[in-house]
C-alpha cells in the first residue's frame, strides 16, 4: 500500500514512510508552479518511494521535499536537464533496467510541458521501459482555466521565436486557427509579443496575460491587445508568463482593411514577410497577398 499524507497548517504535512516499492519505471512527477500545497497526494507518494530521484533543478526538487517532510533516505538528486547528454539519459534508464524505481520532476509544473523530458520518454518507450505519469500543475492548463477565453478548441505553442521576422510567421499561422493559442513568454520580450500580435492579428485581437500563476502576486489582464500593449508599456511585467489569443472572428474581408493591414505591416517588415503575415492572419492564399503589397509598394513609391 502507498502512505497517506495528512497536512496540519499548524505542524505541516506529515508521511507515513512505510512505503511499498514501487514497480521499475520511469515515473514523471507533476510539481506546483507557485504554491507548495498543490502538490498531489501520489506525487509525494512516489517521491518519497522512488529509488532514483532525478530533476530539472536539484535545489529546487531538495526544498520541494524538505517543504513536505519527504527524506532523502540516503538517495541523492540526480540533475537531468536541457543541457544533458545522452550517457545521462542512459545512466538514468540503466536504473529502470536493473529494477529500480526513477521519479523525474521539472523545476515547476510537468515534465514535457515546455520543459525537458521528451528525449527521455522516448529512449524509456524505445527499450521497452514502463512509463508512468503522476499529473497535476501545468501552467497552461492552469491560465485556460482563469483567462475567460474560449477552451473547446485550444493550441499550446510554448516558446515562440525570439526574432522578429521569425516569430511574426509563427503568429500568421497560429492566428489562423480557429482556437484559442496558449504561449509562454518571458517578462523581456512581452512587448515585442504583444506588439506582434498586434501586427498580425490587428489591434481588437482578444488576448490575455496570466502572471505569476498560484503565486503572491498573481494577476490576469484581458482585452484587445492594443490596450494590453498600452497597459505593460507602463507597467512592466515580471515573474512567469502565460499568453493567451483569442480565434478571429470568422473572416469578413474588406478590402481597405486588408490593404490597411499590408501597410501597417510593411512598416516593419519586408514585403515578403509582411505579406505572409497578414496572409496568414486573414487565412488567404500568400501568392495573391504578395502581389498586392507589391502593387500598394509601387503605388507608394510613386507618390
């Protein structure tokens, strides 16, 4: 049987760690974004039975455990990360093979979610290995829950291209689903996205900006993404971020809106890119776009 673990506000969690074995196995162990009590009960179950403990950030995974009573009982926490190596993968699969128990967490939220862990799973099922997850805390999930946007339909896109012209196509694309587009971002760059999105997109786009999730200092603004950009150009974000963009509305193609669109876009970008953005964002064929930017460039060239 797997221990039952009673939380007293006054003392903390208290474990009974009189665990049974856990089968060999790689398990993926889900941990919360901000506060400690998020965690599930077999979350620590499995972190307190497992025989190898492995983890994005080893400081972080160590106060996880210390916050929830869990001893390391002799084991030590193995860094498994981004930056790791194929031999690190293997030493942890080798544990599995020889019949013991591995609990892989990430710094926060669950592993794979834009978070390391995919070479891993695929390497374990590649030799046969028992995979097993431990859900709980994602991010994602957690901003689609609060942010008031649609959730029959949605895309996770994490990270976007850190470079303009790059991640500008990855919005023509994404905006030209029907479903809301959830994105990770960082404090530095939240501008630059908003104002991207803005571009391809256009200024009444519903979007919303989810901080700092389960934390102290949470907070969700939503609306057109004009105002968004308006607003965190005078109040700069900070702390974990979650972006969310609302479908277009279905597509009603005036044609000064769309060459209006080609001009804002070709203030910043080449013709080209410009074209297959706004190509993208009204879901219109990129040859037809592209040669009329072209005719409005002429047309602006003569004036």
């Amino acid at each position: 049987m797997l221990s039952t673990v009673y939380c007293n506000p006054q003392r903390g969690p208290e474990v009974n760690h009189n665990l049974m074995k856990l089968e060999p196995a790689l398990y993926l162990v889900a941990t919360p974004l901000g506060s400690a009590r998020d965690i599930t009960l077999r979350a620590l179950d499995i972190l307190a039975s497992a025989d190898v403990l492995a983890a994005e950030d080893t400081r972080t995974a160590r106060k996880l455990l210390g916050i929830h009573g869990v001893p390391l009982a002799g084991r030590r926490i193995i860094a498994y990360h981004d930056h790791s190596y194929a031999k690190d993968r293997q030493k942890l699969l080798y544990h599995i093979a020889e019949g013991r128990s591995v609990a892989y967490v990430s710094e926060a939220g669950t592993p794979l979610i834009a978070d390391p862990g995919y070479q891993l799973v695929a390497d374990a099922r590649r030799d046969g290995l028992s995979v097993w997850s431990a859900p709980g805390p994602a991010a994602c999930v957690a901003a689609l829950t609060v942010a008031g946007l649609p959730t029959d339909q949605f895309h996770f896109a994490g990270f976007l291209a850190p470079h303009k012209v790059a991640r500008q196509k990855q919005l023509a694309e994404l905006m030209a689903l029907r479903a809301t587009v959830v994105l990770y971002e960082s404090p530095k760059r939240l501008n630059a996205l908003l104002s991207d999105i803005e571009t391809t997109g256009g200024p009444a786009r519903t979007v919303a900006v989810c901080r700092e999730l389960t934390k102290k200092f949470e907070d969700v603004q939503s609306g057109p993404v004009e105002s968004l950009r308006a607003f965190y150009a005078k109040t700069p974000a900070r702390g974990e971020i979650v972006v969310l963009i609302g479908a277009g509305e279905e597509a009603k193609i005036d044609k000064d809106d769309l060459e209006a669109a080609l001009v804002h876009a070709m203030l910043s970008l080449r013709v080209k890119d410009a074209a297959d953005a706004v190509a993208g964002a009204y879901v219109l064929p990129r040859r037809d776009i592209y040669q009329l930017a072209l005719k409005l460039q002429a047309a602006q060239t003569k004036k």
